[in-house]
C-alpha cells in the first residue's frame, strides 16, 4: 500500500472533522479518496456521453420524440 504524506496542519483539520463524525481518520480518507476517484470517473463519462449525444445523428429533442413514439407503438 502507498503511503501519502499529509501537512500536519491539514492532517489535524481532517481529524477534527473526522471525530466530529464519529469516524476514524485513516477511513474517512481513504472514502474520501475513493469518492474521488469515482466523481472523476462519472465526470469522464459524462463528457463522453456528452460528446456522443453532439455527434448523434438526430438532435435530442427529435430523439426523445422519436423515442416517446416508438414506447407508445406509434412509430
């Protein structure tokens, strides 16, 4: 496992914040971290949703009408 080095001022506010909560120091971080790496994650599929969705051969407005239709059996 890596080891990280963390200034002690803010290593000292992370644990205020930590006992506040009622949770360990060294966990908390280590969810914070991890959430981290998953809103990075979800930001970059977001983007290439986004992308995708400009390339789209039908603008989205056509295409949630055409998909509306064809939910409804109307197509």
């Amino acid at each position: 496992m890596a080891e990280v080095i963390i200034r002690e001022r803010l290593w000292r506010d992370f644990a205020a914040v930590a006992r506040q909560e009622r949770r360990n120091a060294e966990e908390l971080a280590a969810q914070v971290l991890r959430d981290y790496v998953q809103q990075v994650a979800d930001e970059e599929l977001l983007q290439r949703s986004e992308l995708a969705a400009r390339r789209a051969r039908f603008p989205i407005d056509k295409t949630e009408q055409i998909i509306r239709l064809a939910r409804s059996g109307r197509t």
